[in-house]
C-alpha cells in the first residue's frame, strides 16, 4: 500500500514541474519604447492665446493674428446676430482659450466648451452635422426658449414683415392723436448677488435684467449659481 501512494507523488511532482517551465514568447511590437521625436510632437490646441476682437458670434480674432471659426456653429442670421456677438464678447474677450485648429473646437481655459455653451444660451445654432451633446444644448435652449429661440426671433433668421394697411383718410372734423412715447424699461443694476437673492431674482440666466459677466463666476451664462450657495 505505501509503494502505491509514493509512485501517485512522484507523477504528480513530475507533472508539476512540467508545468512550470517557462515557455519563450516574443516580445510585442508594442513595448517598443518611443523615440523622442514622437514624444516632441506639438498637439493641435495649445492654451497661451486669447480672444482679442469678435468677429461674429461663431469667429474671433487671437492674439496671435490668426482668426478662430468655432466648428459645429452656423452663421448668425440678420435677426440674432448682434445679440450672438454680444454673447460672444461677453464670454471670450480678452479671455485665454484653447483652439483646436483641426477639428474648430474653441474652449475657454477651465475646459468648457464654447460651442455648447452658445448653443446653450441661445446664442447659436448647430450646423452641419452635430454631435448629440450639441443636439441637446440647442433642445434645451428652444425649450426655454431663450435667445434666438425667443422673442422676436423665434428661431428664424430674419424678421418677417408685413405691409401695413393704409391710414384712415383724415378729415377736417377728427384731429390727430397726439404723438405718444414709450418709456424705456428702467435699467436693473445688482451689486452682488447677494443682492440677487434678497430680489428673488437668482440665479440670473444671460440676456436677463441684471445680468453681468462680474456675477457669473465660470462665465457659463448663469449668474448667482444655486451651486455656489445662492437660492
């Protein structure tokens, strides 16, 4: 019985060490360690430039002379093009930002994307093909609407007009009504926004009475932001 048990160790000893023989394999091609040429290799959106002119609301001027189209942006229509501009100053003057040359992706040096952020606001529209995350930034701003999506524009690129009916004939009888005026709307100025919350008013979106770039502190477009404590 005990020659029985030492013959089963001994194979199986033997089937072990079999096993654990190492077995030469060739090296992958992808362990080949990188020149240094290709770790040289500039990347096609740098930070070091900033905005200094607005063209439209889809092209700036950088500093270093070139002009910068943002990708994924149509060209703004005769209706909203001033408010585009506007939203475009705003956001990106004087500011540094990241270009990327190949694909006309423009972004802010937080990361933000310049594109989403306008069509977000109202402040553009999508052309060509756009990516879903464009899709659902320009949804989310018809269904406010806001922007271009709002008055007067709503959504189209020109203003329709009509031609208005003749004046009544006047007669000796009927005098002219006098002339009359519209005021302006009195002009909301807000300090902080602490002040903002005391006038219920927060948080304040772009375009709205009050807003100011000073008050929206990652130039998203929302001012007095719940998430930095304002309700």
């Amino acid at each position: 019985m005990g020659g029985i048990v030492l013959v089963l160790f001994t194979a199986g000893c033997a089937t072990q060490v079999q096993q654990s023989r190492p077995v030469a394999v060739e090296k992958p091609a992808e362990d080949t360690p990188v020149t240094s040429s290709a770790s040289a290799t500039v990347p096609p959106a740098q930070l070091g430039i900033s905005v200094t002119s607005i063209v439209d609301g889809r092209a700036v001027m950088l500093s270093d002379g070139s002009k910068a189209e943002v990708g994924g942006l149509a060209q703004p229509g005769p209706c909203w093009a001033e408010a585009a501009g506007k939203f475009a100053a705003a956001m990106l003057l004087n500011q540094q930002v990241r270009y990327d040359r190949t694909t006309g992706a423009l972004s802010l040096a937080d990361g933000t994307d310049y594109a989403l952020l306008a069509l977000g606001n109202g402040a553009g529209r999508t052309a060509g093909t756009p990516t879903p995350a464009q899709k659902e930034a320009e949804g989310a701003a018809q269904r406010v609407p806001m922007g271009l999506w709002g008055a007067p524009c709503g959504g189209k690129e020109t203003l329709e007009t009509s031609t208005p009916p003749p004046p009544p004939p006047v007669t000796t009888t009927t005098k002219p009504k006098p002339a009359t005026t519209t005021p302006k709307p009195k002009t909301v100025f807000y300090a902080s926004c602490d002040d903002v919350v005391r006038a219920g008013k927060a948080p304040l979106y772009w375009g709205q009475p009050g807003y100011r770039v000073e008050l929206d502190a990652n130039r998203n477009g929302i001012a007095c932001e719940s998430r930095y404590g304002y309700r």
